[in-house]
C-alpha cells in the first residue's frame, strides 16, 4: 500500500470513489486508490489447482472447489501443459516396456491410443505418441524410443512385430507389468482417462498436454508442484 509518488508506506484513508476505499499519504498528502485485477490469482491457488487436477478431479470440480471459473482452471492447466516435456533419456536403457491405452475424444463414441514407452528399472516414463491404434502410430514411438533400450517387451499387438526387431523383442503380458502398472495410475490420476467418467477431451492437444504433467510428476520432475 505504499504511495506511489514517494513510496511512503504510511498512509490513511481518504473516502470512497467509485465503491474503490481512497487513501491519503501522510508525508506527500498525495491521494490515490488501488486497483486490484480481479482476473489475477496467487499463485498459490494456480498451484493447488493443478494438484488437484493431477488427483483425478475435472475441471468443473477444482472450480467449485477453489471458488473459481471452470475456464480459468483449463487455461491454467493448458499453459502449465505447454510449459512441461520429457527430458531426453541419458544413456541406454536395459528394458524398456511399450503398451496402448485408450481415451475418449470428442465423445464417447470417438476412441484415442495412447502408446506408452516407460523404463522398467528406473521407474520413469519415456515417450509417448498419441493416434489410433495402426502400425503407423506405433512406429512414431519407436523412432523416439528406438535408439535408447537394449531390450523391448511389448505384449501380443500384432504391430510390434513390424518395427521392433526380433533379436531385440519379447512379446509376453507376463513381461509388461510396469507399463500396465503406470496405465492403472493415468486412469486414476486423470479424470479424462476414467473408464465410466463423465470427464473426456474435446481436442486431442489436452490429451497430450495432461500427460505431459502427470509423467513429469510421476518422474518428480515438475517443479511447480515443489
């Protein structure tokens, strides 16, 4: 509340203009009101916004909950997903393990693959592509993944047996319990990937930019959350 003719933080009110509280500074005696924007949040609320949605909440709910619009939530939420990638791998990887999860966009008539790239002994996710469930989605990963793993496991989906090669591929869902393990969590952690939700995308960019933060969460990588 300091004037802001010499920055004194000594003042007193003054009246009321224009339902604004007016005050007076008591060394300039310079009169002035402050003006807050309604639009702008701390960004402590922006933090639990986020927190919330990464619990598997919507955006309508961390509306209601935090008091705030819907719509604010989702433009929080996308400009935190535009900020957010998986960092490039270091070094090779023993095992890596691929799988598909599917979504709803649009409606939930319209099915959307996710295919799924993670690091067994690590724990961490890799990559991912988004599309349909074609040889030609799957190998959008693999060019991504294929430079970095000294193994792959993948279960019986006939595509893997295009791209991924035979000295270096174990089909078995026996083996592919890590991948299956981190689908389990983006259903729980998602509101958009529930099965039997209300909550589904309407454009495939939110798909994206929601596992963005929620693989860099699970990676501890998101540092606004911190």
């Amino acid at each position: 509340m300091n004037c802001p003719r010499c920055n004194n933080a000594q003042s007193c009110k003054d009246g009321i203009v224009r339902s604004k509280q007016r005050y007076q500074c008591k060394s300039c005696r310079f009169r002035y009101t402050l003006n807050h924007k309604s639009n702008i949040k701390p960004l402590s609320i922006k933090r639990k916004a986020l927190q919330l949605y990464l619990e598997g909440l919507g955006f309508r709910a961390i509306g209601r909950i935090l008091e705030i619009s819907y719509g604010t939530v989702y433009q929080w939420v996308k400009a935190c997903g535009d900020q957010v990638s998986l960092p490039e791998s270091q070094g090779e990887v023993e095992i890596v393990e691929m799988d598909e999860i599917h979504t709803y966009v649009g409606s939930k008539k319209a099915l959307c693959w996710i295919w799924i790239a993670v690091d067994r002994l690590s724990k961490r996710f890799l990559s991912y592509v988004c599309g349909d469930r074609s040889t030609k989605t799957g190998l959008k990963l693999w060019e991504q993944v294929k430079g970095i793993g000294k193994l792959y496991y993948s279960d019986y989906w006939k595509s893997y047996q295009q791209f991924i090669p035979k000295d270096k591929h174990l089909q078995s869902k026996s083996e592919t319990y890590t991948v299956e393990g981190y689908n389990s969590l983006i259903r729980h952690y998602l509101a958009r990937f529930k099965r039997k939700g209300k909550c589904y995308s309407k454009q495939v960019h939110m798909i994206g930019k929601s596992l963005n933060l929620l693989m860099a969460k699970l990676n501890n990588q998101l540092s606004i959350l911190f």
